[in-house]
C-alpha cells in the first residue's frame, strides 16, 4: 500500500520540479553574487547551492541557485564533494522572474580560496 502511494505521488512532483528555464528565470539578464554556501544539493534533475549573500544594506539574503543535473556537472569535474558549507563563491547567472524569491540560473561559478571555477552552461 505505501509503495502504490509513494508511485503515485512520485511522478506528479517530478514533473512539477522540471521547466522550462525561460519560465522562472530572466535568461537575458545576467548578475554576480558573492556568499558562503549554506547547503551543496548535488542531485537530479537539478543540482542547487544554498547561498548567504548580503545586500547592499549588508542584511544577508539567502540565494538558491540551480545547477544542471548530476551527469552534466560530473563532465566539468564537479562532483558530491565539489562544495562544502562555510566556502566562499563568486556565482554569475541568470536571476529569477520574481525577485523576492532570490533565484539565479548558474552560468559560471568560482571559488576563490583555491581559484576553482566552472561553468554550467
């Protein structure tokens, strides 16, 4: 019975977790953000960095910013490993439609302390 409803719920929110980049985020514009990441999502479809960023008042926000898929990533070098929480990034990229939600597109990111950089698209 948990495995029929686990089935049933798993391909609704799937779907739900793919779209089309142009509907959330503003692919003509790109921004630079610089935080400590919080929480390194390495997972399918997306990856995610949880970023704390401050805003020109110095308040800090917290940024989620999207990666490509875990098979992409692993062709730059980037791995499970690759980020850890309290490092310090530079990422560029596209930001969201709405911007109370402080979303960005990963175009590029670089890691200062060791000169890491990649670029997701």
């Amino acid at each position: 019975m948990l495995l029929a409803v686990m089935l049933s719920i798993t391909p609704g929110a799937r779907l739900g977790a793919h779209h089309r980049y142009a509907d959330v985020y503003r692919e003509d514009r790109q921004i630079s953000l610089e935080g400590d990441v919080v929480e390194w999502n390495y997972r399918n479809p997306h990856a995610f960095v949880l970023l704390i960023v401050r805003d020109p008042r110095n308040r800090r926000q917290q940024w989620i910013v999207e990666c490509g898929g875990t098979q992409q990533l692993r062709r730059h070098g980037v791995t499970a490993a690759t980020l850890e929480p309290g490092q310090h990034v530079i990422v560029t990229g596209s930001p969201g439609r709405v911007e109370a939600e402080h979303r960005l597109l990963l175009r590029s990111l670089v890691r200062p302390q060791d000169g890491l950089t990649w670029s997701d698209r």
